[in-house]
C-alpha cells in the first residue's frame, strides 16, 4: 500500500517484511505539507493493524522539518501506549542532524540499515524459528 499526498513531496509505502512486523518506507520532504500523511500511515498502522514491530525507513527523506519531528515523537507515544516497538531506520544526515539538534535522538531506537533493523528485531512467540540442529 503506498500514501501520497496529491502534491507528491513525500511518498509512503507499506509492506510486511517479516512476521508481525510493518516497514513504512518515506521518500520526499516531510514537513507541514506532507506530516499529515506520515502521521495517518503511522496511526493506521499502530491502532489498526496492531504489528509488534514497526519500522519506518527514511533513509529516502530529503527534509526533515519540525512538523515531521513532531510526527515522530508523536509514533513513538503511541507505539508505547500501544505495545508496538519502534525502529527509525536512517543512515543520511537530512534525518539525523534534525533529530540530534533537536535533542530527540535518545528516544528512539535507530539503526543505520534495514538489515540491521530486521536481525535486531526480537523473536516472538508466532514468529518462525529455524529448527534445532541435534
């Protein structure tokens, strides 16, 4: 499933990489214009679909505004209230400089590589594990 806006500034796309955890993968600018819509895809994801772990790619943002860093404050309480973990995906200063000037970074779990984001995840109970080797 992909969100966008009618003006294309930022574009969200939805998959499932592994069980019972979502991807939210952000390209564009998120700012005042385009939060909204992160916002939406967020909440949808946290109090509708439920996944025990949520991801959100923005290795792809190109701006980072005050609007999108209050968006991501805001996923992060309501992943908390929700039980959802929390993982911003993002190796690229345009992401990570808002966040450490904004003193936010400490709040989240932040992994520099999808990879990393997905070996980190933690097994849970309905998740496949590999068979023990005898």
């Amino acid at each position: 499933m992909t969100y966008a806006p009618a003006d294309d500034a930022i574009s969200i796309e939805l998959t499932e990489p592994m069980p019972e955890t979502t991807l939210l993968r952000v390209d564009g600018e998120v700012d005042m214009l385009t939060s909204p819509s992160l916002r939406q895809a967020i909440s949808g994801q946290i109090s509708g679909a439920r996944p025990r772990r949520l991801l959100i790619d923005l290795d792809g943002v190109e701006f980072l505004g005050t609007s999108g860093l209050a968006a991501l404050v805001e996923a992060r309480t309501e992943a908390l209230a929700g039980g959802v973990e929390l993982w911003l995906v993002c190796s690229n200063r345009q992401v990570l400089r808002p966040l450490e000037i904004a003193g936010l970074i400490e709040l989240f779990q932040v992994t520099h590589s999808m990879s990393e984001a997905l070996s980190s995840a933690r097994p849970g109970p309905n998740d496949e594990q590999a068979p023990k080797k005898d």
